[in-house]
C-alpha cells in the first residue's frame, strides 16, 4: 500500500502526502486489529504520524529511516515508567511493506505545549519549566549501556570533531550571513567542551512541540487549583532522534524551544534539574547540534543587543532568576 522510499527525493514526494500515507495507515491499523478506527494525522513532525482513535498513535518510518524505527521503539522500551513524565508505551512494532517500518504506542494525554503555551499564566509555565526540568534530569540519570548497542555516536569526542570542522559551511548552506559566519571558528576555538564529562541518554529535541500539558483537576469541585499548580506536564514524547552524550547538549532544545529566553525560565529549569550551564558552550552547543539552524533561530528569538556570539550566548543562555 506504500511505495518504496530510498531517497530524500522519495521522501518528500511521499511523506508529506496525505492522498498516498492515509491508506497505507488504514491498512496496517487493520492488520493490527484497529480497523476503522479514525486516523487524525498529525502536522508537525518529519515522518507521518496518526492518532487512531483516542486511545493509540500510529507512526510510520519508510526504508529510508528503518533505523530510526528501531531507535524508537528500543529507546521507548528503556524509559517506559521510568520517568516522572508519561512517555508513550510501544504496543507493536515491525516491518510493513516496502521496507516500511511502525510503531504503534499509546496516546499522552493533553495538549502540545507549543499549542497551549500562548494560554498558560506565567505561574503555570513555571510549573511546567520545573516538570520539565525534572524529567530531563530522570532522562539523563538513567543507565544508557543497554542502548549502546543502537545509539550513537560510538565516539562523543570525534563526533564534536566533526561537527566543528563543518560548523561554518553546515550554517552558510543555511544563509546566515558572512558577519555572523566569520564569528564561528574563534567562538568554538575560546570555549571549552569537557572531554571527561558524564554521558547521558539524550533526547536531542526536547521542546515544547514534543512535550503535552494540561490543565490540573482539582482535588475537589467547588476548590479550583491554585495558579501555580494550574497546569501540569503530561507527557514527553519523538524518542527517533536519541543519542548518547554530554547532558549539556540536550539543553540546546531547552534554551532554544522550551523556554526561548522567556526572563527568568532557563535559570528556573537548570535550577530544578540540578546543574547550571555556561551561556557560551551551550551556543557552542548549538553551532554543533545536529540540527543547527541559526538563521531560523536568529528569527524566532530575541536578537541581541549587538551581532555577536557572545552576545547571542547571553540572550539566549544567560539570564538571571
């Protein structure tokens, strides 16, 4: 029911396309004894993904990224109720067709942070800050041996290497400007990433579009919550991309995505994880994450107060409690 996808050509002709991804999800929702259940794809995200009904998600990985299946459903499999947050539970996973792979897994309940951030009081997002914070440290606490085996990179040091050597070209390919390109290699040069430190499980996208809120019930009817405890975290979610590394670099989605230099909320997060961060190498960190976008982010976040990297650390890293 799903063509063959090999190529990233393949795979933006394919994935996004509803017309060719719906069938191919009822069908295998019908082999997993879900049949006409209804399928609610979701938006964001790169793979195609489906609510079935209210109770099960449905996510499919092409031939492409059959590795990332297995990633998922094995990292799934170590942190399930292992975390003071939900995550989702692996109810099946395997081959379809055309070298396309799935995981079935439960439905979080709530709503995406990204979603319901706009509407949370500031008391309720320091609630949810700290949630978050905790079950970060819970991440990175675990024993990530028995995924070593899946998760990489084998070598964290010679894996930084490489990301330094193509630090400048990864983020001209992405358009940031001469000025700001000519500013990288000193930056990364000046700051000091320890060799010795701990690894730890990483998520790698810990952000709001992968965490799920909502609000607290009260304890009783006629007693509304108090603000402070208005809303709670409910879920963490998007294993697929998962390494092993230094903690520190998990806080890149944390400073750019979840508390995207709101005054105050980064020290309150590092304050309830437990360890507090260098702005400048957590902006080496992004200029190394394998995702790094700054032009995108130069663009969604507060600019600084002059155009350069430490500055940049700063706003985005540095703020006071």
């Amino acid at each position: 029911m799903l063509p063959l996808v090999t190529t990233d050509e393949e795979f933006d002709r394919v994935v996004p396309d509803d017309t060719l991804m719906r069938p191919g999800a009822a069908d295998l929702c019908a082999r997993l004894g879900l049949g006409g259940a209804p399928l609610t794809r979701y938006a964001d995200g790169s793979q195609a993904v489906y609510a079935v009904g209210d109770r099960h998600v449905l996510k499919l990985y092409p031939a492409l990224d059959a590795q990332d299946c297995l990633t998922e459903a094995r990292v799934l499999a170590h942190v399930q109720g292992r975390l003071p947050v939900p995550t989702p539970e692996v109810h099946d996973t395997g081959a379809y067709v055309n070298g396309w792979r799935y995981v079935l897994m439960s439905r979080l309940p709530g709503e995406g942070l990204a979603t319901a951030w706009p509407g949370i009081p500031r008391a309720g997002r320091e609630r949810i800050i700290t949630d978050a914070a905790q079950a970060l440290a819970a991440l990175h606490a675990l024993d990530h041996e028995p995924l070593a085996d899946i998760l990489g990179p084998g070598d964290w040091d010679a894996f930084l290497a490489g990301q330094r050597a193509g630090a400048v070209d990864r983020q001209r390919g992405r358009g940031l400007p001469e000025s700001w390109l000519e500013q990288i290699p000193g930056f990364l040069d000046s700051v000091a990433l320890p060799a010795d430190r701990r690894r730890s499980l990483l998520h790698t996208e810990f952000m709001r579009q992968h965490l799920v809120v909502r609000p607290a019930e009260p304890a009783e009817p006629a007693v509304p919550a108090a603000p402070a405890d208005g809303w709670r975290l409910t879920g963490l979610f998007d294993f697929e991309p998962a390494m092993i590394g230094d903690p520190a670099y998990d806080f890149v989605g944390v400073g750019l995505f979840v508390t995207r230099a709101e005054p105050g909320l980064l020290p309150r997060f590092m304050k309830a994880y437990g360890t507090t961060y260098d702005p400048r190498q957590l902006l080496a960190y992004t200029l190394l994450h394998v995702y790094s976008h700054l032009p995108w982010y130069l663009r969604e976040l507060p600019a600084p107060p002059e155009p350069t990297l430490d500055a940049l650390a700063e706003t985005w890293f540095g703020q006071e409690l």
